[in-house]
C-alpha cells in the first residue's frame, strides 16, 4: 500500500495559469479575512474537467467551493501560528512541479506555447499559489501530528472491519540485487572531456549560451529546460558535483567534474540558504560491447560464488555491488514511491519485473541490463520472500491497518478542527451558493 499524505484541500493544479478571460468575477466567499472569487471556483473546475477529475456529483462547484474554503481556514490558522515557508523551498517546490509538467508535454517551448506565455512568467505566476499550498500542508500536519496508534488500537480497528470488507492484497515481493556498472575506458573518457572543454570554451567565449548547449546535447532529463535542477541541498546531490556546485558564484562555470552519473560542467544560477540552483550539462561516456560482456560475466561469476555457497547474497552485495543505495543492507531494493521492503508486482521496475516473474523465492536471477537515470546497469536479482495475492490479515499486512487507522483518525481530528473553526471565524457565503449541499454545516449562518 502506497503512503497516504492527509489532504483535504485542493492539489496544486495550474488553474491560474489558464485563467478564463470571459469570467465575470465577483466575491463569492469570504474566510476571516480572505477571500474567494468567482473565478477561482471556474478555473478549477475547468482544469479538473480537463483532467478528467470531476465527480458525478451534480453540486460538484459546490464542492469546489468548500476545498477552498477549508483551504482558507487552514491559512487563517497557520498565519495565527505563525507557520511559513522560506524562499527556497517554494523555489524548489516550482522545479518540481515544471520538472513534472514538461514530462507530461514533452519540452519546455510546447509548455511555454501551451500557457502562451515564458518559462519564468509561468514560474512567477505559480510562485504564490504554491506557497499557499505548502503553508496549508504545514497546518494540517500540525494539526494531526501528536496522533499516536497503540499496537490494541491496531487489533481492536481490524477486529471492527467485517471480514467480506477486508481489503485484497496484491502479489508482493521484498527483493534482493548486486549492481555492477562496467568499467569505461580512458579513451572514452578523455573524448567525454574533450567535447566538454569545447562547450565551456563556446560558453565563455560567447559564442553559444550554457541553456543551448544543454538543450542539445545534455543526456538526462533536465536537457528540455536548459539543464536547470531547481534548488537543491547538498545531501540531494552526488557529493562530487554538490563540492563543485556550491563552490560557485552565481553565473560561473565549474571546471569538468565526474560523478556516479557521468560527467558534467555546472553554472550557478542562484543560492538561497541552503540550498543552490543550478543548471548543469551531462554527458556519459558510451560502454563498449566488449565492457558489457565483461560486466555480465562478472555477475555470471558472483551468482556461482553464491549458488556455490561460497559467500552468501547479503556478502556479495557488500563487496560487490556499486549501488551505494543498497550494498549495505545486503542488496535489499526497497519500493521507489513508499521505500517499504514489500513491494507490489506493478511497482516493481520494468527490467527487473521481467526477470522476477521467471523466478521463485530463493531463486536468483540471470545477469540482465536495467536501466536508471538514464544509465544501463547490470544486475542480478534474488527473490527474498513473496507474498501471494491474499484478503489482507495482521499477521501479514500489520502496517497497512496500522497506516489506515491513523489515516481514520487523522481525519477525525482535522474534521473536529474544521467545525470548531467554523464556529469561530467570520464565514460570508453569496446567495448564489447558499442553496448548494456542503459537507459540513457550519458554512452558512
């Protein structure tokens, strides 16, 4: 079962970078002192229908309506408790979310033409909704966050669920792998250098700018936004390109820095605390057929060490995998959304997927090619322990109660909070809302 973070207000969408120009606007709500316009409730409902979001309700604007006064009272409080947020994690928070869009429209100029407007306009006008957005979270985790669940909480929540209501669990793994990333030659290093220079030199000299050459020749993700990373720490960087990075000042280039990722030049773009912005050009040296074959026949050999009985898998992987993630808990590959041990069939990778369904528990993998952040990797991979599909029960799914009890009660807590601040706060709903069914009755007075 995936985390769940409690929400009840609206996901950040880009409702306000396509806002309608045809709305006529007008007051239709008022939170202490904020309030909500007209336009507001068409714009979201426009980008949800667009996402195909929208329920069957006939009330749904009403709905609407009532996420964002909730969100308004969330804001109300956490101004009363002083809770902000600093510069740095709303601009970190922006990256993230145009990482997320430019992946889904496939470049940054169709974004841009999309919105009919620049990158950094885009940016500017996501910066204040965003805030809002992450203060409110900030405010609901506060309101929830003494909630603690007792192991007889956990026993007495699924004794209460009738038995034909317990939930199907699906297939899952916890998975073990060893990771070798095969030696690359010097020659094809120096060539890697070689063309970097030329970009730094271009740069310098004026003759191309850091964003065009990233555009065209940059080899991961960040390529269709000139590079840019969003504002990252340290310790979300690989060290040797976080010691060149901070080492900059703004619009300097770094010299050529190799990492576990390839090799890169780096230009500051901005720091805020600690955190820096940065864009970057990668490029990663190509393996011949010859290093692959000596990469595989290397993990051909380290699974016979482990047939054999020679070291066990936990060993090996200590000694030889190049996962830095995963060499010290004996190779253990924990799931990439929930970072839990079990790990559900879907969510397993696509490479190693293909490999693990050909395999029983204990059994380890043939030496295959996966790929990651852009890289190829060789690997096997053993199956620790399954768990067939099954009507979830304690013994197996402990967590899963545990996590939807405090999901139950999370959400008591922050309904209690919802009523009592309804109680105290100056609500003003117009007319044209006023007949509309809300979840909560203390709206209209």
């Amino acid at each position: 079962m995936k985390k769940y973070l409690l929400l009840l207000v609206l996901s950040f969408t880009f409702s306000f970078l396509s806002a309608q120009k045809n709305v006529v606007d007008k007051i239709v709500a008022i939170v202490g002192e904020e309030i909500i316009l007209q336009s507001d409730i068409e714009n979201a409902y426009l980008q949800q229908q667009g996402q195909g979001l929208i329920s069957s309700s006939s009330n749904y604007k009403a709905e609407i309506l009532e996420q964002q006064l909730m969100q308004k009272l969330l804001m109300a409080q956490a101004q009363i408790d002083s809770i902000v947020v600093s510069d740095e994690e709303v601009e970190n928070a922006i990256s993230n979310q145009i990482d997320f869009f430019i992946s889904n429209i496939g470049s940054q100029e169709r974004l841009e033409k999309y919105f009919g407007k620049s990158l950094q306009e885009i940016r500017d006008d996501m910066r204040t909704p965003l805030r809002e957005q992450l203060i409110t979270q900030q405010m609901q985790q506060k309101i929830v966050e003494k909630i603690r669940i007792t192991p007889s909480e956990v026993r007495n929540y699924f004794k209460r669920i009738p038995k034909d209501s317990l939930p199907d669990m699906p297939d899952r793994y916890v998975l073990q792998q060893i990771v070798l990333r095969p030696d690359v030659s010097e020659a094809e290093k120096e060539r890697i250098r070689e063309q970097l220079r030329s970009f730094r030199e271009q740069i310098l000299s004026g003759e191309k700018t850091f964003n065009t050459l990233a555009v065209l020749y940059s080899e991961d993700g960040t390529a269709p936004r000139g590079g840019e990373l969003g504002y990252k720490s340290k310790k979300e960087l690989d060290p040797a390109f976080a010691e060149a990075a901070f080492s900059l000042k703004p619009g300097r280039i770094s010299k050529i820095v190799e990492s576990e990722y390839g090799f890169h030049i780096i230009q500051l773009i901005d720091r805020q605390g600690e955190k820096i912005n940065v864009r970057h050009i990668i490029l990663q040296p190509k393996v011949s057929e010859t290093e692959k074959q000596e990469a595989l026949n290397r993990l051909d050999t380290i699974r016979q060490y482990i047939t054999d009985g020679k070291m066990t898998f936990e060993e090996a992987a200590y000694y030889f995998s190049t996962d830095k993630k995963t060499r010290n808990n004996g190779g253990l590959f924990a799931d990439p959304e929930t970072a839990e041990a079990k790990i559900a069939r879907a969510d397993i990778p696509g490479d190693m997927a293909r490999e693990v369904n050909k395999l029983k528990t204990g059994e380890i993998s043939q030496p295959f090619i996966s790929h990651s952040n852009g890289q190829e990797e060789y690997k096997i991979v053993k199956v620790k322990e399954f768990y067939p599909r099954h009507k979830a029960n304690l013994d197996e799914d402990w967590q899963n109660f545990e996590l939807m009890l405090q999901q139950e009660k999370q959400m008591e807590k922050l309904e209690k909070w919802i009523k009592e601040k309804q109680a105290d706060t100056y609500i003003h709903i117009d007319d044209s809302y006023k007949d509309s069914k809300f979840r909560y009755d203390g709206w209209i007075k």
